[in-house]
C-alpha cells in the first residue's frame, strides 16, 4: 500500500438572485424524488457511476456494492439531510417495464448552514446525454426550495469533465484541498 494524496477543488455557488433553469431529462430518463424506499436503488446507481472511477480509489466505500449501501444509508440519517435536493435518475424505454437506475445525487446541509452536494453519478453507459446537468440543477432548486443559499461540492482535480460541467453551471473553485488515500493499485 502507498499513501496517495488527491488533489480536490471545493466549488461553490451562491443561488441568491440566480435564475435556476430546470430542463426535464431527456425522453426515456425519470427523476425519482427521495423516498426511504429508493436507498438501495440509490446505492446501487452510486456504485455503478463510481467503482471503475478515481474517486473509488480516494473514497474506497465508492468502489463496494456494500460501501454504497452503508454510505447511503449515513447520508440520509443524517440530521442535515436536504430530501429535496436529493434525486435518482432512472432510465426506461418504452420496450421495457423495469427501471434501470442511472444517477443519483444527495444533498445534506452542514453544520455552517450551507447546502452540500454530495456524490453526482451517472452510470457509465448514460453518460453524455446532459443528465449530470439536470440532476444538479435539480438539486440545486432543492436546496433553495429548503432555505439554503449557497452551496458547495468537492471533485477530484483530475476530473476534467465534471469541473466543465460544475463551472457551465456556475460553480467557482474556493480552495484547493488534499485528500490522503490508500492504495493498493491504481488504475484509471
């Protein structure tokens, strides 16, 4: 094992005075509202959007079926959990009566009273398709539906996409911070 450090940005955004778009998903795709019935779905899109990813190797309950579950299960225990800025994606074309849960997302306030994002994933297969988009922008009427105003995120600086994506939406780098890790073997 080495002890790794991740670089990580924290990203914040301010929502007063700002004009929140809420485009529907794409034909097909479904946003599910928190209901304690969805936690295992919600795991499970967690750890399909995120065992092959870095973040497994910074956050390792990120990379295990029963890590999702635990740390899903801990989000929405927690005093600060934000239901309404919480939201599973799921997918289901016309053919098929089952869902297919793609994407997740959660939000908690902290104990300074700011909203915190935690976890945006979409599986693999549906990526690129503007669902990270929708389930943040989602997230983000939450957050303001329950009071809060400002609202942050980490993600890992060698994640490219997502810091494009945070920075379209109106998220700015705050601090920089070092996450230390674990690794047996890292691949990317």
């Amino acid at each position: 094992m080495a002890l790794t450090y991740f670089k990580r940005f924290r990203m914040e955004i301010d929502l007063d005075g700002r004009e929140l778009p809420l485009p529907p998903p794409p034909a097909d795709y479904f946003l599910l509202a928190w209901e304690s019935a969805l936690l295992k779905p919600h795991a499970q899109a967690k750890y399909e959007s995120f065992r092959f990813e870095m973040d497994a190797n910074v956050f390792p309950c990120l990379g295990d079926r029963s890590g999702c579950l635990s740390l899903m299960s801990d989000i929405s225990r927690k005093d600060g959990f934000v239901p309404t800025a919480t939201w599973l994606l799921a997918y289901q074309p016309p053919t098929e009566r089952e869902y297919e849960y793609c994407g997740t997302i959660q939000g908690i306030r902290d104990q300074h009273g700011q909203g915190a994002i935690q976890n945006v994933g979409v599986t693999p297969a549906h990526r690129g398709k503007g669902l990270g988009s929708v389930m943040i922008l989602r997230s983000l009427a939450g957050f303001r539906q329950a009071g809060i105003p400002r609202v942050y995120l980490e993600v890992t600086a060698q994640n490219e996409g997502a810091i494009r994506l945070y920075q379209r939406l109106g998220f700015v780098t705050t601090r920089t911070v070092y996450k230390a890790a674990d690794l047996v073997d890292v691949a990317y």
